[in-house]
C-alpha cells in the first residue's frame, strides 16, 4: 500500500458527521439483523434490499453508512503490520500523527523468533488494539486490516524488506498463517478484525513498481510465489488478499485473473480482495493497459478486485465510472453483487449487523499498550534477537561488569517506520542496560557522530543555516556551529546531516533547501544525501531523496550553489564542489568513551526512512562507512566488544566484519529493544533468534533486482551454491545442543521424522530445530535443500527431549511443466535435520514413492511458457483478461526438454502474434542444432491478435531437446507437433 497519509482529526470528524454510523431502529426486525440465520440467508436478505446505487457504494474503500437499513460507514485498510499504525483513509493531511499504541518488531523480526505460537499472541494483541481504537472512533479506525505481508524476501536490496518475513515459502506461511489466526481471534464464526494478505503477486521490487512485470516461470509461480499466500487463505487465517501494484508476465495483478481462479479455489470461505491504493487509477497511467478508466475500473471489478481503494473517502469517481460500466455493457449487475456478497460476507463477520455487534464489540480503548501487551512485546523483542557471531565475550558478566560505554547512532534512540505506530514509551538501548546493571554501576552513552563543515570550493564560503525557516546558504567564512553538520552515514551510502546550531535536518524541501526536520520521515523523505567524494578530493553533495525516483523530477538531483549563495537542484555537471573539513571524528569520539570500560556496546544499523521504505529499493548491503569506522575504532581501542546491529534487512560490514568477535542483529524491535538488548547481553535470556533469510557476502552476490526467477538465477538458500556470510536460518546460543538418533518411518501418507535434541551446555536455551530435504534424482533443477518443518524448543542443562514431524508424501510434490499439475517424483529424499541450512547435524535418507513423469508428448497442444529453459524471452499476457505466452526477438528461444517424437511429425501448428511478422525456428538439441522447421509468422494485427501459423518438419525423431528460436519480434503462446 502506498500514497497513503493519515486521516486527520478534523477529515475525520467531517467524515463521520456526513456519514452517519447510527442505525436505524426500523431495520432491527429485518432477517439480516438475526444472528441465529445461516451467513447465506442473512447476506441474500441484505442483498436484496439493496438499491443498486448503494450497491456501487458497497465497492469503494470508504463505505458510507444506509441509515434505512441500520447499515453503519465501513472503512477498509487500518494498517496493523505489528501494531496499529495508521489508517489508510486521507485527504493529504499529514496533521495528524500514527496511533500510539504497542509498537512490537517489525516483521521480518517476529518471523526470527521462528514461533508462530508466540506470532499468534502478538497478532491477537494486535487486533485488540484495533478493536480499542475502533470502539472510539469507527471512521477513522476500521477493523478491516491490511495485514500481514507475505511477499517473499527474495531479493534483500527490497525497499520493504522489514514488511515481510522470509525468502522461505513454508516459513512465511506459517508465521502469516499464526498472526492472521491472531488477528482474526478465536471465535468459529465472528471476526475480531478482518485480515488482507498484502501484496499480490511477486511483489518485491520498489523501482518502477507500477510498470515492472515479475516473469514467473509455472514452476517458481506456483512452488514459490504462490506458496507463499496459500497456507493463510487455506487455513482462514485472513479475508482476502491485496492487488500489488507490479505486473506479472506481463498483466497488472490489479487484474490478474488469479483473484478469481487461483485465490478463492484455496478455500471455502468468502474472500474479499483489495486494490492497492491508486492501482485502479495506475491502469490507465502510467501503465496504459486499458485505453481509459471505464475499461480499467470494470475489468478489475470482473478479475476479482472487489473493492476499489481510490480517491480517499471520495467514492464519487469510482462510482461514476462504475455506472459507466453497466451502461456500455461492460459489467453487469450480477458482477456487482458478486463483489458485494464479498463484502457483507466480511462485514457480518464482523458482527456489524449483529444487535450487539458480535462477541469482539465490548473491547475498549483500555487495551492499547496495557501491561500485558507490554510483557509481550518484550518477550517478542527477545526472543527476536539473533546472535550471529560469538567469540565467547557473551553474555556479560553483570556482576563484574560495572562500567560500561555505549556509542553509536543508535544507543540512545529507536525509531518507528512507516508500518509502524507512535510508541507511548521508549526504552534505548543505553536505558536498558543502565536500569539492568541499577545505580551502583556507571553507563555512558554517545552518538560518535563525525562533525563536518562543508565549504563551497568556488566561494571559499561554508554551508550556513540561520534558522528552520530560511533557505541555507553557503556564508559563513569560517566554521561555526551554524555551518558544522553532524553526519549520520546510514546505509547504502547514504547518510543524514544535522545542524549543529539548531538541532535540524538538512532538508531538500522540494527545491528550497531548509535545516528544518526533527527526523526524516514523511512519504517523500527529503533528508538523504550522498557524499560523493571525486579524484580531486573535493565532494559532491547527491540528494536522495525520494522525488527523484518519479518521471516528472527535472530539476536535477544535485546541489548546486546561486550567485546569491543559496543551495538549489541542479545536474551533475553543474552541482557545487565542497571541501568535506572535519571538526571531529566520531570514530576518536567513540574511542576515548569506550577506553578503561569493563565493555563497550556499539549500536549501529539504519533508518527505516533512509536508503530503502516503500517505493525506494537499495542499490547496495553495506553498512555506511562512518558506522563501520566508529565500530574499528571502538574495537581497538577496547577489546571487550558487542556490536549490536539494528535494521531490518541484511547488512554486510566488509572493512570490519572480521574485527567483530561478537555481534547481535535485531530488527527495529519497537519500545522494549532496550530491555531485549539488556536481557540478551547480560544473559537473562538465552539468544534463539534465526534468520529468515540469507546473508550474502555482497550485492555481486545477487542478480538484477527485477529477475525474479529464482530457480534458473540460484536465488535464496534454495538454490544459491555460493557462500553466504551467515546462512538461513543461522543463529546462535550461549548454549550447546547435541543431536541424536535420526529416524524416518513411513506412516499413513507419509513419513514420521524424530531426532532427541538434547542441552548439552550448562544454562538452559531454546533450539529451533529445522529439517530440510533434498531430491537426488528429478527431471528437473532441484533446491539444493528445503525446509520442510521446524520447531523451537526449550530445554534446561542436560535435558533431552525428542522432536518429531511428519511430512506428507505429497509435500514433495513440484509443478509438472509437461502435464501442468502437481506431480511427486520417485526418488530417494535426503532428511537432513539442524540448526540452520547449513548446520546439518543428522541426516538419514528416505525413498518416496511417486512416478516418473513421462517424455514431453508435444503432439497435444502446449503451451508456449511451459518451457524447461529459455533465453533473451521475456513472459507476457496472452489476452488483458488471462493467459500466458512468450515474447522474443532475434536469438531469443525456449526448450523443451526430452521431447518424444514417436511417428516423426510432418507438421506444427503455432498460435502467434506479432505486429512486423518474423519466423521461429525448430532445432534440435540447442538453439543452433539441426533445423527441422521454420515457421514464418506474418503481421497479425498486434500483440493480442492471434492467428495460426504452420510449417512442415523434417528429420525430428527419437527422444531430443526442441529449441523454439525467434527470428523477429514475435509473441509464441502455444504449438502442436501434427
């Protein structure tokens, strides 16, 4: 979701005022108001009362109140990702601040804890929150959440990689499966909140968001993407999913037929599926897939979208064009009361139309951040924490250890992010361990930030700020606090620089540059800078700030200095050169803190707001420069060092990654980080955290970002055959276990796996065991191993207990390319069972039963993206409203593997598009083999006008490879051996 701001008190006391929420009293005896009715029964009844233009408002994300029929206003999209932080409904008014409540760690940090168990409660306290804020205000807060996220962290340089969980399809399902059972609450029947998954499909790149299209090859489209939202909807842990904004092979998922044919077959609930914000809008521009909004809007309604989140609370637009639909024919009634049936599916669930408003309406505001949610966010913040290296330094000795110094741009702050709500409390991480070694022991803290002038080469004049609201110039002819800058080189290269005369950010303000920001924050985050050093040791000063990401950013991204001596935008070729003078070195700052400390705690890590958020990926994995500078200082000049690592995504460290002898990573855990940190370092609590995603050693690690398939690139530990810097699901505790007697015995429909896992060390700890398998023999590239189950246990010194799983014979299925179904493989099956991917402790091997999937019969007509490999083609929609094919151009091919010709074919038969005509070529073997037809492909008209083309073959039998190459700019979305 995004373009989404607040909604302000005063909108949303207009809104409630026109849209009154007080029912009726003559619709109490309607039959729809019985809660002992079947769901069917009541929603018919309601349906039927409806007029059709309260209908058409039914579709629209603000729902007005049908006061003759005691309907109240529904809103969807309260944002609940971990905690109530927002409400998606605005008119552009940033007045009014996030909700304050229980702010818990972000989601990439609630999966670490690899205990859905624990998620369950955290999401239930979640939802209870959001039935708090609602009982107060119902406008502004509705219990419709959008939440959780579930795309795939496949590419870690993702802007929003701390929205979701795991590179893992089976880990994300469960950890998202637990929080929507959590915010969904326990009652058969009632909902406490309404969860959507978010986002709809292979969402996981920011740049270009609206007009990039994943190519997803069947087998990563259903063994990967989809695996990944279908264990929530399967089990009714969520109501919904939400469109994204990219496209897949080619087709907006605003319309993606899946909503209908893939999404709603994975369960017997009613689903009701969400836009994005503005998606609808995004048809029509930027992507110019319908020729206008009437189109767009009604194929949405007809793919399964069935509620548009456009306009804010202003469905006028919406309706307007909705109504357009019904007139030229494009939609009819029955496609609106289809969606609405969605709709009142939900809001009855949600005991709306209930007398009493169903078992959730008695919760009240009393239960925002209460002393139990508090206890769970500390336990959540805990048991997140993830010890990546140990030296043996850790835990700390409390008792011995009365003098400590923490440093680092984070000891002393925590942030929130964009998903995340206001926290009513903060503890630091400098508080935490103040109030847990208590008043005899003496704790220091700074930020060791490096403070700069920056003197403008040309003038001979510093960067000077008068005040918040003047435009900076550069005027100062000598360094004073009103031209010095403490530097904040965050991550990515990218840093923050503040004031030291008046405490505030430099700003880039939309062309005015103003020392005006407490923070960066806002959705345009205007305080990022690069400074970028050239070969004559000068600096140019990059923004990089949000704006410049958009196609209507012209002025330049650079700052340049007037003849007045203001700072403006300009191109790189005119931007100013600065002289970078140093006042002080954070690194020799953090050094004379830390020397003569029994330890010393360095708190580095990111901003959410900076270098990576929604609509904003990373170029880069590094840690900023400054940070790692401050980390080597501190390690020499005390060698009783933790560095504690705080971001929400994988960070690499390459000048001091070796220099690090212990090293905690945590997520931004909201207000109990400081205690969590406390806890872990002085060891109260025993670090089990493990990561949900693999480290990589850097960016030249990873493909481009827009690559999305994962088996033929070798992403995520599933395929990757490099060595990562820490492994999935790597994590360390300050105890040992000890693993024994492995056992795999079939039983009903499949296998029962148990291994003892037993405390070997001296204090109690916690244990994810995780098992993993691996095929040896398929027809097709197999993950080099997959995480087939896991558990976390718990165990005092010397205790043992036995862990046991079962796997289904049909987990290990794959989607078969030549029959298009799911299809086991007879093979032996390594079980390998550790303490990550890569800790493999026992390992036994298991044969299972399946078949062997025959050659390739091509004499039936198949389909052209069910290749076995491909080359320079690209995946794109065979019609706007469904299918697949492939596109390619000269050289470009895709195989099909194993082909069994049996009587040779005479002839094939190709369903083609193309606007300049062309031909493919059949090879045998490569894309260069024996030629044994060429099909010629005239003009058809366009992309979506398809005809048949045929040739005769020649010299094709046995068992070969077929190589289909493209000769011309063509379209291939079947073929058929005659």
């Amino acid at each position: 979701m995004s373009l989404r701001r607040p909604l302000s008190a005063a909108a949303a006391l207009a809104v409630a005022l026109s849209l009154s929420t007080a029912p009726a009293a003559a619709a109490d005896d309607f039959p729809f108001r019985n809660p002992s009715l079947p769901l069917d029964r009541r929603i018919d009844d309601l349906l039927g009362r409806l007029t059709l233009d309260e209908k058409i408002s039914l579709l629209h994300q603000s729902q007005p109140a049908i006061p003759r029929l005691g309907m109240p206003y529904h809103k969807n999209g309260t944002e609940a990702l971990h905690g109530v932080a927002w409400s998606n409904d605005d008119e552009h008014d940033w007045a009014q601040t996030f909700a304050s409540g229980t702010v818990f760690p972000q989601a990439v940090g609630l999966a670490s804890t690899w205990d859905p168990d624990l998620v369950k409660r955290v999401g239930s306290a979640v939802g209870d929150e959001v039935r708090g804020y609602n009982s107060v205000n119902p406008v502004v807060w509705g219990t419709q959440v959008w939440a959780p996220v579930v795309n795939l962290l496949r590419d870690p340089r993702w802007g929003r990689n701390e929205e979701g969980y795991s590179e893992d399809p089976l880990l994300t399902g469960a950890v998202s499966t637990a929080y929507g059972k959590g915010l969904e609450g326990d009652d058969p029947f009632y909902l406490k909140t309404a969860p959507v998954l978010k986002h709809y499909l292979a969402n996981n790149n920011e740049y270009q968001r609206s007009l990039t299209s994943s190519n997803l090859p069947p087998r990563v489209k259903h063994e990967y993407d989809e695996a990944a939202f279908k264990p929530a909807i399967s089990a009714d842990a969520a109501t919904g999913v939400m469109g994204s904004y990219n496209l897949v092979n080619g087709r907006p998922n605003t319309v993606n037929p899946d909503l209908d044919d893939v999404v709603r077959s994975w369960t017997s609930k009613d689903l009701y599926n969400v836009s994005d914000a503005w998606a609808p809008h995004a048809l029509t521009d930027p992507e110019h897939y319908f020729s206008n909004e009437t189109e767009a809007f009604a194929a949405a309604l007809k793919a399964g979208i069935d509620s548009f989140t456009v306009d804010d609370n202003k469905p006028a637009t919406m309706t307007a064009l909705i109504k357009d639909g019904l007139a030229k024919g494009l939609l009819t009634e029955g496609d609106v009361d289809k969606a609405v049936r969605h709709d009142l599916s939900v809001r009855f669930r949600l005991g709306q139309f209930d007398p009493g408003g169903g078992p959730y309406a008695k919760i009240g505001k009393e239960v925002v951040d209460s002393a139990a949610n508090r206890r769970l966010n500390r336990e959540a913040a805990d048991k997140a924490l993830v010890l990546l290296k140990n030296s043996g330094r850790l835990p700390l000795d409390a008792a011995r250890t009365r003098k400590v110094a923490v440093v680092g741009p984070l000891q002393n702050t925590l942030f929130r992010d964009w998903y995340g709500g206001r926290m009513p409390y903060q503890v630091t991480p400098l508080q935490g361990i103040k109030e847990r070694l208590g008043a005899g022991a003496t704790v220091t803290g700074t930020d060791a930030l490096d403070r700069v002038a920056l003197k403008d080469v040309k003038s001979g004049r510093y960067v000077t700020v008068t005040d918040a609201a003047t435009p900076v110039k550069v005027s100062d002819t000598a360094p004073a606090a009103a031209s010095e800058f403490d530097v904040t080189d965050w991550t990515d290269g990218v840093s923050t620089l503040r004031n030291a005369g008046n405490g505030k950010m430099l700003t880039g303000n939309w062309g005015t540059f103003l020392a005006s920001s407490d923070n960066p924050d806002g959705w345009y985050v205007q305080q990022q800078f690069r400074l970028e050093k050239q070969d004559d040791g000068t600096y140019l000063l990059h923004y990089a700030g949000y704006e410049i990401n958009e196609s209507w950013w012209s002025l330049g991204d650079y700052v340049t200095v007037g003849a007045d001596g203001t700072l403006g935008f300009g191109s790189k070729a005119d931007a100013a050169h600065f002289a970078k003078e140093v006042v002080s070195r954070g690194a020799d700052t953090a050094a004379a803190a830390v020397k003569g400390a029994d330890a010393a705690v360095v708190v580095v890590g990111s901003n959410p707001w900076v270098a990576g958020r929604e609509n904003h990926d990373r170029t880069g994995l590094e840690l900023g420069e400054g940070q790692q500078d401050l980390i080597a200082a501190v390690t020499r000049a005390n060698p009783n060092t933790v560095v504690v690592l705080e971001d929400g995504y994988p960070t690499t460290m390459s000048k001091v990654q070796d220099r690090v002898a212990s090293l905690l990573w945590t997520t931004h855990a909201g207000a109990e980080t400081g205690h969590a940190l406390a806890d872990v370092i002085f060891g109260d609590v025993d670090p089990a955290g493990r990561l949900t995603q693999t480290w990589y050693r850097s960016a030249a690690d990873l493909p481009d970002i827009l690559d999305y398939d994962i088996v033929k690139r070798d992403r995520t530990y599933l395929y990757f055959k490099g060595s990562p810097l820490y492994p999935f699901g790597h994590g360390l505790s300050y105890t040992t276990f000890g693993y024994q007697g492995l056992t795999a015995t079939p039983r009903g429909d499949g296998f029962d796996v148990s291994v003892k896992v037993t405390n070997t060390g001296s204090r109690a700890g916690d244990e994810v065991v995780q098992l993993y398998t691996h095929q040896r023999t398929s027809r097709v590239k197999q993950p080099v191993r997959q995480l087939r189950a896991f558990q976390r246990v718990s165990l005092a010194p010397g205790r043992t207990t036995t862990v046991t799983f079962h796997l289904k014979t049909a987990d290990f299925a794959l989607w078969d390319v030549t029959r298009n179904k799911w299809t086991v493989e007879s093979s032996a099956q390594d079980v390998l069972v550790g303490s990550s991917s890569a800790a493999i402790r026992q390992r036994t091997t298991i044969d299972v039963k399946g078949e062997k999937i025959p050659h390739r019969d091509l004499s039936a007509t198949t389909r052209a993206i069910d290749f076995d490999d491909y080359s320079g083609v690209t995946l794109t929609d065979e019609t706007k409203e469904r299918g697949d094919a492939v596109a390619g151009k000269d050289g470009a091919w895709i195989a099909f593997r194993d082909v069994a010709f049996g009587r040779p074919p005479t002839g094939v038969a190709a369903g083609v598009a193309s606007t300049s005509g062309g031909s493919i070529e059949l090879r045998l073997g490569s894309p260069t083999g024996t030629l044994v037809a060429t099909v010629p492909v005239g003009a058809t008209g366009g992309p979506y006008t398809w005809a048949t083309a045929t040739a005769a073959v020649k010299g094709a039998t046995g068992v070969r490879d077929l190589y289909a190459v493209f000769k011309g700019d063509l379209k291939l979305k079947d073929l058929k051996l005659t």
